[in-house]
C-alpha cells in the first residue's frame, strides 16, 4: 500500500520532468558552488618580477677562472633536494635533465615578466645562475694543446628540479597560460605543474606500486639479471631502473 502510494506521487513529478527536457523548458533547482578562493595568506614582495642573472659569475680578481669536467652525473638522476614548491602553488619542473645558458634565463625573465601581472603576481628563480665552465677550442685547430678556453657556463639541472615558481593571487589556468609559452623553449623536456598536480602524481605512483600484482617489475628482473640483462643494461639502469636516462 505505501510503494503504491509513493510510486502514484513520484509518477505526476517524473512526468513533469520529462515534459519539461522535450519542451525545452527550465526548471528551477538548488545549485552548489564551490567557495571563492581566498589569498590571505599571499603577501606580494617589493621586487615581484625575476631578478637578473649574471652571465658569467663573479670571481675575486686574484682568481683565474677554474675550467671543470663535464660530469654528467649533475644532470643523470632525479632531483632530491628541489623537488617541492616553496609557496605551494605553480611552477615549472623539468621532465629530464639538462643544461640551462644564460639566454634561457633571459627567455624566462623577460617573457613571465611581460606577461605577469605585477600587481597580484609574483615570481622567484629556483635554479643558480650559470655557474658550471664549459670549454671550447677554435674552428680549425689540431687536437692537443691542452683543454680549450672557456666558451661559457651553464646550470645543470636534473630531472625533477623546479625551475621558476609562480605564485601569487591567480588559478592554475592563468599561470598554465603563462608558463606555457616557454616551456617549449627550454632546452630539456619541461611541464607546468600546480601543488595539487605534485601531490596527486605521488599519490598516483604510491598506489600503482603497492596495487600492483605483477611480480616481474624491471626492477625484479634487473636485480635478478633475468634473460642475462646485465650484459646489455647501463650502468645506470642498475641505480633507477629504467626511469632515469
């Protein structure tokens, strides 16, 4: 008697509804909206734009410039030290390692700073100015000699490394549309993240790794040299296993 009862006063309202979608008429309902986003706790500095880097690093006068190795293990691996955001909001991270010159700071520092809104933006460097020699001999020359002169420096960078935040009172879809112009730019892969996108990725990678049933994982097969691997692998698939070149 009571499922009779509702089902006789549910039927008049669905057909109303359904009245309603074919004639093309509105209906008025309860909406939901998420809560504006608040920036109390966002305090603009006095200089908001990036400050310029030095192209080459400034030495005491006594010193002669020293010239390094190109040591690749500055640009192999991932990034364990800056890895996470400093205001915890956008940023650019780098996909792979890499070498940045001083032109792509300038690329950086001249294109956010046209496109920022100084008054509610601001942005801060994450990497060192160049600061890593890199040598280089003349056109022509024989081999011997000695190492070259120094052609200029650069920062290494590993993949992981936050490269420029962006911070300040606006969304992740302003500082993407921002961001997004020089990241092709950059000499290594690059993508444009949010803390939010940061904290899902781990958390995404956390639960693949501990819901996976697979026990044949690179790793396995690499610590257990399965298929004799170990006359082919890297050196450096033996450390990360295959995620890092």
């Amino acid at each position: 008697m009571c499922t009779t009862l509702a089902m006789s006063n549910l039927r008049p309202n669905l057909f109303g509804s359904l009245k309603n979608i074919l004639l093309g008429q509105q209906s008025a309902g309860l909406k939901f909206f998420a809560p504006p986003i608040t920036y109390d706790n966002i305090k603009i500095p006095e200089k908001p734009k990036l400050r310029f880097m030095d192209k080459v690093p400034q030495l005491a006068s006594n010193l002669r410039p020293p010239k390094l190795q190109k040591k690749l293990k500055w640009m192999r691996g991932p990034e364990e030290v800056h890895n996470k955001l400093v205001h915890g909001q956008y940023a650019i991270v780098a996909a792979s390692g890499g070498r940045l010159r001083w032109g792509h700071f300038e690329m950086l520092r001249l294109t956010i700073g046209r496109k920022m809104d100084v008054s509610r933006m601001f942005a801060i460097w994450r990497v060192e100015a160049p600061w890593q020699p890199v040598t280089k001999k003349g056109q022509g020359q024989r081999m011997g000699g000695g190492k070259g002169a120094i052609d200029h420096y650069v920062t290494p960078v590993k993949s992981g490394r936050v490269i420029v935040e962006l911070a300040g009172e606006l969304e992740f879809i302003e500082a993407k549309r921002i961001l997004d112009i020089v990241c092709p730019k950059l000499p290594f892969k690059a993508t444009v993240v949010s803390q939010q996108t940061l904290e899902d990725a781990a958390a995404t990678a956390y639960r693949l790794e501990a819901e996976n049933l697979n026990p044949w994982t690179f790793k396995y097969i690499v610590q257990n040299n399965l298929s004799g691997s170990h006359r082919w692998l890297s050196p450096v698939d033996h450390k990360w296993f295959g995620k890092h070149i």
